[in-house]
C-alpha cells in the first residue's frame, strides 16, 4: 500500500461507523467514509462541523461552530485552500500526498539526467491541483485540464497559494478526451502523465464519461503523447469494486511496448487512534 504519512497539518484521528475524524489545520471535521466499517472511539472530541448524509441523496454541513469560509493547510513546502463543499469534500484529497512526493522525485531523477531539458506534465482530471502544485514545486512545465470552470479556478487559487504563479502552468477547461486527441494531432509531448477520472461524469459541452468503457481508450491515447524519455504514468481511481489490478493491466496493455515498470497498490491515510490504516482508493504507476 501507498501511504501518506507525511502530513502535519491534516490529521485522521479516529474513524469507524461509517465516519472519520479528521483535523485540517485547526478545524475538525467529522465526514462520512463507506471504508470505516469497524466502530469509532465513544470519546470523541468536539467537532467544528460535521456532514449529514441525506436519505434521498447529497447532504449538508452541521456546524457546531463559525468556521471561514475557507482556510489554508500546508503540506512541506506547498500551501492549498480548503473549505467544506456540498458534497462532504474539502477540495483535497490527503492521501494523493504519496503520489505528490513519487511524482516530485521522478522529476528530479529526469532533471539530474537532463538539467538543461524541460520536464513537461500533462495533468488529466486534474481538480483543485494538488499534483499541479507540487510538481510546478519542482520546475516541471504543466497542463492542467479540467471540465470544471470553477475547480479550475481553485486550482488557479491554489497556485497562487503556494506563490507559484510565475511557473510555467497552463489551464485547461476542456473534455480531457477531446484535448488529448488534439494534443496528438499537434504532436505535443509530454515526460510525465497523470490523470485521475471519475467513476462517471459529463465534460463542458455534455460529453458522458463512464471509467469502465472510456478508461482504456484514454490511456491509450494518452500514452501515445509521451516523449522518448518519459518518466511516468500515473493512474488514479477511487472507482468501488475497481481493484488496483487493473489499473496495473491496462497500463501494462497501453504502454507495453516502451518497456518500463508497472507497479499498482491501494492508497491509504493512517489513523491515529490505533494505528489503523484507512484505504483511500487505489493507483497505478507506469516508470519509465
């Protein structure tokens, strides 16, 4: 397994029944999470906000007490917005921290190598940027596309957060799809990729995404932007019943021919109270 055990500004405390615990920064906040099925502590501290799920779908934040709108968490050297979303999120997803990390070092064992050549990174569903961040961090060029306008806007935010908007970072409101077909078709290349799609979705214009018919094709279209002296491929899924297995075969069929590694492990935070580790998803990595 992955895990994300670097942080000091996020903390899950404790989690079970269905709930985790989690400190950001200085706030904490109790949000539902399907994996905890085991129970949770009955000495739980005093939350600042708490959500409840609704019965017929969605949910809403409790607050126990006035909170910001929204506040700033830092992780090593980057500095990321957070703020309770109607749908139980924070904009953050901790736990993408150990890929964050990978993906830093495979730019630096590139630029060791080739310090006078661009390292060039296409982020795919690329939400709020916390991958942007950490690899604009490290001095690679990237490209951000997302089919959200305002998460777009966050990833900008969060940029600015870091005070990194002197980096070489271009944002994309667009179907991923659509943008790598045209990143092909202009024979762009790219050192390193990565993507993180929703179970299912729709693009800017309406376009439908579902992960079990639109994964492979992506990839494989992906795969045929990167350069001769790519470095990695990386494959994100929070998809249920999705086991991390796949995402190592479809990496394996995609990119096949170029050699390399495949490696694939579930993702996951540490708990706390008792050691435990709590699963977050799953990722694929491809190394050049």
């Amino acid at each position: 397994m992955f895990i994300a055990d670097n942080w000091k500004d996020y903390e899950i405390i404790d989690a079970g029944g269905g709930d985790k615990l989690e400190r950001w920064g200085g706030v904490l906040l109790l949000r539902p999470d399907p994996q905890a099925v085991w129970p949770i502590s009955e000495r739980l501290p005093a939350v600042d906000a708490r959500y409840i799920r609704s019965n017929t779908g969605g949910g809403y934040w409790d607050y126990k007490r006035s909170l910001p709108e929204s506040w700033s968490i830092a992780y090593r050297d980057l500095k990321f917005v957070v703020r309770p979303t109607g749908f139980k999120h924070t904009g953050l997803f901790p736990e993408q921290a150990v890929n964050w990390d990978f993906m830093r070092s495979e730019v630096r064992r590139f630029k060791e190598k080739h310090p006078d050549k661009p390292f060039r990174v296409l982020n795919l569903f690329a939400y709020t940027g916390g991958a942007t961040c950490a690899l604009a961090a490290e001095g690679a060029e990237v490209v951000h596309v997302d089919a959200a306008k305002s998460i777009v806007q966050w990833a900008k935010a969060n940029i600015a957060e870091c005070g990194l908007e002197d980096r070489p970072v271009r944002f994309i409101v667009d179907d991923c799809m659509k943008f790598v077909l045209r990143e092909a078709r202009r024979g762009r290349r790219y050192e390193g990729i990565l993507m993180d799609p929703p179970s299912y979705g729709r693009g800017p214009d309406g376009e439908m995404w579902r992960i079990e018919t639109g994964l492979y094709p992506l990839v494989e279209a992906a795969a045929a932007l990167l350069s001769e002296e790519a470095s990695f491929f990386l494959i994100n899924s929070y998809t249920t019943g999705l086991a991390p297995t796949v995402l190592s075969d479809v990496l394996r069929v995609a990119l096949g021919e170029r050699g390399g590694t495949v490696v694939s492990e579930e993702v996951g935070l540490p708990i706390t109270r008792g050691g435990l580790i709590l699963p977050c998803g799953a990722t694929g990595r491809w190394v050049g």
